[in-house]
C-alpha cells in the first residue's frame, strides 16, 4: 500500500453512511488517508438527520454534496468500503474490498441515525488502526 492510501466509501445515494464514514475517517486519520466517498444513485442533498448526527460529534459535514460514483474513483483508490450499494459498485484487481452491512438512515430521524453513526465511528477507528499498521 502506498504512504498515503486511498479510501472510498460508496452508499447507494450518498447522503448517510458513506458520508458520515468519509468524515470519520478524515476527521481520524486528517491527511494522511485520502478519502473520497460516492453513491451509485446520488441524492440531491445529505440527509439532514445524518448532518445533525455528525454535528454531535463535532464535525460538520452540511456542506458536502452527493457525488455519482466513477469506475476512475474506485480504480484510484486502494480500499473501497460498500455499504448496500449492491453489485453496482465496479470491481478491479488488486483492490481491497470490504462490504459493511449497516441499516440505511434514509427517510430515518436523528434517534434512529445515532446507532448507525456509533457503528460506523467504531468500524472507521478499527480501520484507521488498520491502516496506520500498513504504513508502518
């Protein structure tokens, strides 16, 4: 792995998982991890509740915006982390896969939003750990 691996977090529309477990990590792992984070169907905006959710954790995330997932994103990054995107994620050689099953958080209020974000905070560290190890 590179000095300076590259994570990709794809959700199916965006706006919950994949942008709270971006945020996570970059808020962990700062610049060293380049972290991007896209959806097979993009939303048009971040789920308000995952937004409230982060904000008590102390990190913002209102401004960023749903991206559409590229095949160039997932072959320029060295770890793609699936949550529910199904088979529309592309798959290349040589990539780390991993597939997180977490509850989705569309159409769900803050109440409902705060387990799935603890899940993701505790899965995001043991990763950023991981990585951490890699570079040595």
């Amino acid at each position: 792995m590179p000095d300076k691996p590259s994570v990709l977090f794809v959700c199916v529309h965006n706006a919950g998982r994949s942008q709270m477990a971006a945020a996570y990590l970059t808020h962990l792992a700062g610049d060293t991890v380049e972290v991007r984070s896209a959806g097979s169907a993009p939303a048009d905006q971040i789920n308000p509740a995952v937004v409230q959710a982060m904000a008590e954790e102390g990190i913002d995330i209102a401004a960023e915006t749903p991206k559409i997932l590229t095949a160039d994103a997932v072959q320029a990054s060295d770890v793609v982390i699936t949550m529910g995107c199904g088979d529309t994620c592309p798959v290349f050689p040589g990539k780390r896969y991993l597939d997180w099953q977490l509850d989705d958080p569309a159409g769900q209020g803050v109440d409902a939003v705060r387990p799935i974000r603890d899940r993701i905070r505790t899965r995001i560290e043991q990763l950023a750990a991981e990585l951490a190890a890699e570079r040595g």
